[in-house]
C-alpha cells in the first residue's frame, strides 16, 4: 500500500513537471480541499473529545453496595446534551499518590456498559476487580479510568 502513494505522487510530479499550466491549478484545488477535509475531521474529533470530557466517572471499591464478587462501583454521569451509548475504559489501580498501573499485565483492563445514558442521567455498575500484581489489597488502591470511548446520539 506505501508504493500506491509513492507511484501516485511520482506521477504528480511527472505531470507537474510535463503540463505546468494544467497541473498547477489542480493541484491548488486538491491542495484546498485536502485542507477541507482536515479541518472538518479535525473539528469532529474536538467535538467528540469534548463530549467524552464531559462523561464523569467515579470509581470507588465498596464490597457493601454491590453484589458479591463484584466489589468495584463505577458510576458514570452524562453531563452532555447528548445520549450516550457502548462506554468503553480501560481501568487502572494505583496506590494513593502514585500512578503506577498495579493490574496484572496479562489481565483484560476494558470495561464497557452496553446501556444508553441519557443526557444528565447517572448509571451505578458494579464490576469485579481484575487481578493484582502480588503484594497489593484491592481496599488500598485508587481506581480511575483512561481511554474512554463512546457513541454520542442528539
């Protein structure tokens, strides 16, 4: 696939070299619209980050609220104008202080709530905590999550 793009801009560059007066304007115009077409994609990723910004999470280790052998509470408030649907993050546990990731490596760390939020609507799930590196109590570590990802619907 990294030679389709080297054999169309050579020919290009053989094109604009050959035919200055034709290749030159199209390529102005192909030029405008490739910068277009970021520009549009650049502000739908922005737009998609500044929802996902306003997905809060909140999670805590509470054996008590949850069912059993699913200690960890996560509760996740939509504060967007939009609904939320497939919320996927990757969890991870650290001591007070740190951020060392103290999930075993070899463990899956995505977690997912297939429900749909609606906007200003808050969700409590409760999952179990994946396995520790040795030497660590689930009771003593802070829980957060990174890589958040999510359907946004108006």
């Amino acid at each position: 696939m990294p030679f389709l793009g080297a054999a169309i801009f050579l020919v290009w560059l053989v094109l604009l070299l050959r035919f200055p007066r034709v290749m030159l304007p199209v390529s102005g115009v192909v030029a405008g619209l490739g910068l277009l077409l970021g520009l549009v994609m650049g502000l739908l990723q922005w737009q998609q980050g500044q929802r996902l910004d306003q997905l809060a999470f909140d999670l805590s280790y509470q054996p008590q609220q949850c069912e059993f052998g699913k200690p960890l509470a996560v509760r996740i408030s939509n504060q967007s104008s939009y609904a939320a649907e497939h919320i996927q993050w990757q969890l991870v546990a650290s001591q007070p202080g740190q951020n060392t990731n103290l999930l075993d490596a070899g463990v899956a760390q995505e977690f997912t709530s297939a429900a749909r939020l609606a906007s200003g609507e808050q969700q409590l799930l409760c999952y179990s905590v994946p396995r520790l590196r040795s030497g660590y109590r689930e009771a003593e570590l802070e829980y957060r999550v990174d890589a958040v990802s999510a359907e946004f619907i108006k």
